[in-house]
C-alpha cells in the first residue's frame, strides 16, 4: 500500500476513537504530516456578500449565559444547523473574547494543515466535525465530560480574574446576521455573595441595594472580613446617589450626605445595605458597580477584590393608553354594551384616575361597572383605581338608546400622575334583517328521511322575536305531521347568530323534489327562501359512523366510517367523502386524499354484505355543543367490470360530538427568602392556578402554622380574613369561582418566635379535585 493512500487511513482511524482530548496530530500518530496550522480566509473569493452555504442556516451555541468560579474551564459548544434544524458537518465557526479571561483551547480535529486553530488568547477558528467524539477533561470522572455530536464543535474558555467575558460566536456560512452570531456572556467570580439584581423604580423615588453572604467561607480558623462598595457609574440622563439605610428624605445632595461611592460590611447574618435615592424626578437608568472586597490577614492594606457585579436600576414613569370599544350598530330594544378601557404599558404602577363619560342623542345609563360617584351637569364621574404595570382597568357600561338613528359616548381620562386621554365612539341604531337557507343533501335515498334544515341568520343589529318558519314541500315530499305547509317556531334570534330548524322529510317515490321557505318576525320582518331542489334515489349502498359522544378540548379522539354493500350483488366505483366540522383539526385519516374540501376515499368494489372500515384521527381544537361529522358515499350498481345499472347509489351519516373544556388547578407556596430573625415578620404567599378551560369551583385553602411562627394575619383572595383554630392553624373563607387562566394569592404574615427550621404547609382543596394540591417551604428562624 502507498503511503499517499496509508494517510486517510490512519486519519479516519485517529478521528473514529470515540473519546479524546483535542491535541495537535503534529506528533501522534507520527505518520500524519505535522508543521503549523494555516490559517484560511472566512468566505470564499467570489462569495463575501452572497448566500453561498444555503444548507447553513442559524447558529446555536450552549450555555448562552452562565457563572464560573475563578479559574474554572467553560466550555461552549456550537451548532451549524440547515433550516430543518439538522447539525451541517465541516462548517467554519469563530470565535471572540472580549473582556477578562483567556480562550484555552479551540477544536483541532482533523488532520489538514486548516483544521482548527487559535490565532491568540482572545481569537480561534473550529470546525464542526463529521464524527461524534468526547471531551474527558483529563480526569476520571464522567460527570464532567463534554459530548460531541456530529454538526458540533467547541471551544474552553477560563479566567482568573473577576468580572463578566463576553464571547461572540460567529458563522461565516449563514448568510442571515442575526442567524450566525450568538453572543455567550460568563460573569467568573466568588459564587458565595448574592448581589443585587436590576430592577425597575418609578422615576423620583428610591430603591435599596443588597449584597448578602450566601455560604459561609472555609478559609481558615478565623472567618475573613469583607466589605462591599457600591459606586454610581453613570445616570443616563437620572442622576443618583448612594446614601445610609438610616438617613431619611430622598434631597439627600442638598442634605450633603449622598454620595457617589458608599461602602457596607458583609458577613453572615448581616447583608450590606445601601439606598440608591434619585434627587430628582427623570426616566433613564443607573448603573452601578458592585464589589466585595476581602481584607488582608493582618488587617493592614486596602484588602483584595474577590468579586464583582454591575447592575442596572431603570427610572420609569407610567404610560397610560384608554380605549374604548362599542358595537358598530345595534337594536332599539336592549341596553348597549360600552367598555372604557385604562391601560399602563409603562413598568410602574400608574396612581388612580377620574374618567368623565358624556351620552349624546338622548341615551341613558342602564347600570355600570363601577357605578358613577356623580354627575356634573351631562358628564358621568367615575373613580378608578391604581394601574398596576401592564395591566389595565374597565369601566363597563350599558347604554340604552333613545331612537333610531346612532349616538355618540365620549371618554375623558385623567390621572394623579398627570395623564390625560380622550376616545369617542358611535353606535348606529336600527331593526333586524332576517336571511332564510334551506340546507340538505343533493340526494336521497327511498325509504329514509332526507334531513333537510332551515337556516335561519339575523343579520340586523338587534334581536329578531318571535321568529316562525313556514316550509312549502312538493306534493310527493311528506313531513312528519303530514301538513303542507309546514309551521316550525325558531325562537329569539341574537344579532348575527343562526338558529336552525330540522326539517325532515320523506318521500313516496324516487324522483326531483323542490321545498321553499318563508321566515317572519315581530315588528313586520320576512325573508324568504331561494328554491331548494333535491332527488330521492333507490339505493344499497349505506354508511355509518362510529365515534364519541363526548371529547375534551385539546385531546384527539377518532371516528370510525363503516361502508357496507346491503344489497344483492356488487357495486362499484365507491367514492366516500367525510366533511369534518370546524371544532376539530385532522391528524390522520390513512389513505384518504386531503385537500382543501372534503377527505376522499375510493373502493374499487364492493360485494354483497360486504363492508370496508375507513378511521379518521383528529385533536379537538374548539368549543362546540355539535362538532358533526358528515359523510357522503356514492358507488355505481353492478360490478366494475360492467357498465354501471340504473342510478348512482348513495348513502350518508353523521356523527356528533360535543367538545367541552375541564379546570385545572395548581398551587404554589412562596416562602421569604433568607433568614428569618426572631421578633421578625415574614410573609406566605399561596398562589392558586387555574390553566384549565373551566372555572374552577369552590376553593378552600388552608395552612398548618409550624411552631417556630405565630400567625399575625391572614388575609384571602378577596380580601377576607383567614379564620384561626387553637393551634394557631388558618382556614381561608371557600372562593367560590377561579376562571381560566386566573390566579388566586393568599397571604399569610407570621412573626418568627423561636430558632430552627419553621416548615409552613398548606392544602388546596376544590370541586375539580380529586385529591388535596399540598404544599411545604421552610424557612430558617435564627436568634437575634
């Protein structure tokens, strides 16, 4: 064997180990060509600012974010995938470190002289891989291995200095920007302080700032000293300083006792404290650094920094929005609905608000949802309260109109933060319009009943009353009652809904038959009906259909259509369409042709007493009291090596299922975080769920107080005390109605009373349930 062909193989074999550490192929296996690694153009000549890698199409890179201890390796792991999501092999992947810390090592896999290199600490170039291989840090242990999938590659990166490394990961062959860089942020420090997180403030107040002692350290005898010091980088256009828990008032620069820079001790009781006081009231964001500082042993000197954060404080305002929304027209009989809408999309509270409502055109106020305080010659005032951030508040009215023709509601907002808004919106008054269809197959079948239906739809603006039908049928078509024609009563019909009436029928012989329809209303309304024309046949051919009766939102379930040959000899050319309803979504229906109207299946033939069994799968995805499956089947008589006899057959069926909804109920118990000291309050909170599709009903909650706390006050959903037993034990008031997508909170406020591990459990109980939702956090009470 030549050595031009002994290489890739010795190459493949090297690759093809199934775990090892990158490592330069220069000297092992000595056959391979060794020397430096050159480095190779991103793009190719003639492709910089083109789409020449169509099958790259994002990049993905693990973890995005993550905290390390100092001097710990992080390795981060990149995948080329096409637009399927499938790992693309040999694609260039890039890497750049900025900030502190070094970039150890890249992936050298592959034997050419362009395989993966590092140019310099901050700077290297891999290659997603062909085969799978692992990364064993050199240790024993598994725990700590890296796979390497097929589509990946990777790159180490540790550092010895505190701070935040931010890494861009960058692939040339996806075209899309956004797409091909992925930015990996790795904050390296002591992993023993919690540090204040970034917050949102309303704008001229102030917020405190908290770096508290997690672990307690191990460094020796005698527990080190730390400090930590605050320092305001900038304002961004909201100036701030840094003062004592202890000082009062926020002019605290006119006061002398602000300050740009503040230091706090820190051990483990005892977090360092600092309020961060805007002086004066503006939108912007602060940003402020954060450092633990460890004193030297011998108290001498400045001490070390073993760990840094920054932080941002956002200064907001709120930013309230009022709408209003009306019915485009209505009726002159009922009250119409009118709803005044306060939204803050800013990320603070917005204090209350007074709206002024003013009727045009003679209306009334019905009844509200607050009910006004007053009125001020033609204005309605109603008082509002507090916004909460990106929630909103409703004023929901009834207006009741005067005449024919349209009015007008006006709107004027203001609030305590100083907005205003203003919405107007007209509502047209007029009668009811009725519209007449006369539903049913094209076809039916001698001896059976034609299912005939009468549509009928109100397509005015009011409620139609009152509403009876009258259908005239052909001398040979026969209603139950035998009249002709035929009286049906269609009830109250809401705007622009449609009641339907079953109209049965049935035939003496088979033949060409035609039925109208006239519909009438209080207040002088008629429409009438175009002709409906359908043929009564002779047949064989019959369909069932088999499914349930009932079925929960979300969930699939399946019908089963049995056609069957009834008769005395064969039939043919059998076509079977199935029209789903518009509450459930197809899933499977086996060979059936799908398209955008009905499922198709085709027979070839059937025998006599024959039958063929056709299974359609589908997810409920709507609400319904009749999701109705219809099914259609049409076959020739006589076999299909024959010319067809006499008329086509064709036999149909339908199955009806009503989809409903179901609660469902979870429950969380939040606990205080940190230490609790005795003599100290604390507050429970349980949060009850319902992500169900029904309300849930008649809710009790209750909590088990641990002997380390003592009950202070407990207060329910609606604001209703929680009742107490001897042992200090709390029942909240039943809640009789949790709706979908709510959430209930119960708040318990205890006081610490003795040290040790205070463990609070609680029970959700409910109508839906069929076991108590139980719940248990603890918290540590210590000594003063």
């Amino acid at each position: 064997m030549s050595r031009r062909l002994l290489l890739p193989l010795i190459a493949a074999f090297a690759t093809a180990v199934g775990c090892f550490n990158s490592h330069n192929p220069g000297y092992f296996p000595y056959e391979l060509p060794g020397g430096p690694i050159q480095q190779t153009h991103a793009k190719p000549r003639f492709g910089f600012f083109r789409d020449f890698d169509p099958k790259a199409a994002k990049l993905n890179v693990t973890p995005t974010d993550a905290t390390a201890p100092l001097g710990s390796q992080i390795v981060l792991v990149a995948t080329v995938c096409d637009k399927d999501g499938n790992p693309r092999r040999s694609r260039r992947v890039e890497w750049v470190l900025e900030g502190p810390g070094n970039i150890i090592e890249v992936d050298e896999a592959g034997f050419y002289a362009g395989r993966g290199y590092k140019v310099d600490n901050k700077f290297g170039v891999t290659y997603t891989g062909y085969l799978p291989h692992c990364i064993t840090r050199g240790n024993d242990d598994p725990k700590d291995d890296v796979d390497i999938a097929p589509g990946q590659t990777f790159c180490v990166v540790s550092s010895a200095v505190p701070g935040e490394s931010t890494i861009t990961a960058y692939a040339p062959g996806v075209f899309n920007w956004e797409r091909g860089r992925v930015i990996t942020r790795i904050v390296w420090g002591d992993g023993r302080f919690g540090f204040p997180p970034p917050a949102v403030v309303r704008y001229g107040t102030e917020t405190t700032l908290s770096t508290s002692l997690a672990q307690v350290p191990q460094d020796g005898p005698n527990p080190p000293i730390y400090r930590v010091r605050y320092k305001v980088l900038d304002g961004a256009g909201a100036p701030a300083v840094l003062a004592p828990v202890g000082a009062t008032g926020t002019s605290l620069s006119q006061a002398g006792i602000g300050a740009k820079e503040a230091e706090e001790p820190l051990d483990a009781t005892t977090a360092a404290v600092v309020r961060l006081v805007q002086t004066s009231p503006q939108a912007g964001k602060t940003r402020v650094a954060v450092e633990v500082v460890k004193a030297a042993d011998n108290g001498i000197g400045p001490g070390t920094v073993v760990s840094r954060r920054e932080t941002v404080i956002e200064w907001a305002a709120p930013t309230m929005r009022l709408d209003m929304t009306a019915p485009a027209s209505a009726g002159p009989n009922a009250s119409v609905p009118v709803v005044v809408t306060l939204a803050n999309a800013g990320l603070v509270d917005a204090r209350e608000s007074t709206v002024r409502v003013t009727l045009s055109d003679g209306a009334t106020l019905d009844r509200s949802d607050p009910p006004p305080v007053r009125q001020e010659n033609d204005a309605l005032i109603f008082n509002l309260p507090a916004v909460p951030s990106k929630q909103e508040q409703a004023l929901t009215l009834q207006v009741h109109p005067a005449k024919l023709g349209s009015f007008t509601v006006k709107a004027d907002a203001s609030t305590a933060d100083g907005l205003q808004g203003h919405k107007e919106a007209t509502t047209r008054i007029e009668n009811g319009r009725l519209v007449v269809v006369v539903e049913g197959p094209s076809a039916a079948l001698l001896g059976e009943k034609a299912p005939l239906r009468v549509a009928v739809t109100n397509a005015g603006a009011t409620s139609a009353t009152n509403v009876k039908v009258s259908a005239t049928l052909d001398a040979a078509l026969q209603y139950g009652s035998g009249k002709n024609p035929v009286e049906l009563a269609a009830g109250t019909i809401a705007p622009g809904q449609t009641q339907v009436v079953e109209l049965p029928v049935s035939a003496k012989a088979a033949g060409h038959y035609g039925v109208k329809a006239t519909a009438t209303a209080d207040g002088n309304i008629t429409a009438a009906s175009e002709p409906f024309a359908f043929d009564y046949r002779r047949a064989e051919l019959q369909a069932t259909v088999d499914g349930p009766k009932l079925a929960y939102l979300g969930q699939d379930f399946a019908w089963s259509i049995v056609v069957s040959n009834n008769g005395d000899g064969p039939i043919s050319n059998v076509l079977i369409r199935a029209t789903l309803p518009a509450e459930v979504k197809l899933k499977d229906a086996g060979d059936a042709r799908i398209g955008s109207g009905p499922l198709e299946w085709r027979l070839d033939s059937l025998k006599a007493g024959e039958q063929k069994t056709l299974k359609v799968t589908v997810d409920a995805v709507k609400f319904g009291d009749k999701a109705t499956l219809a099914v259609l089947a049409t076959a020739d008589a006589g076999g299909s090596d024959a010319a067809p006899v006499g008329d086509p057959l064709q036999a149909k069926f339908e199955s009806s299922v009503a989809i409903i909804g179901t609660p469902a109920l979870t429950a969380e118990l939040v606990a205080p975080m940190g230490f609790l000291s005795v003599g100290k309050n604390a507050v429970f909170q349980v949060r009850v769920k319902n992500s169900g599709t029904l309300p849930a009903r008649n809710i009790d909650v209750s909590a088990a107080i641990p002997a380390e706390l003592k009950l202070v006050r407990a207060t329910g959903a609606a604001n209703a005390d929680g009742r107490t037993d001897a042992s200090g034990n709390v029942t909240f008031p039943t809640l009789d109605q949790l709706n979908p997508g709510a959430t209930a909170t119960f708040t318990i406020e205890v006081q610490a009373i003795q040290t040790g591990d205070a463990r609070m459990q609680t029970q959700v109980k409910a109508t839906s349930l069929t076991a108590p939702l139980k719940e248990e956090q603890a918290v540590r009470v210590v000594g003063k």
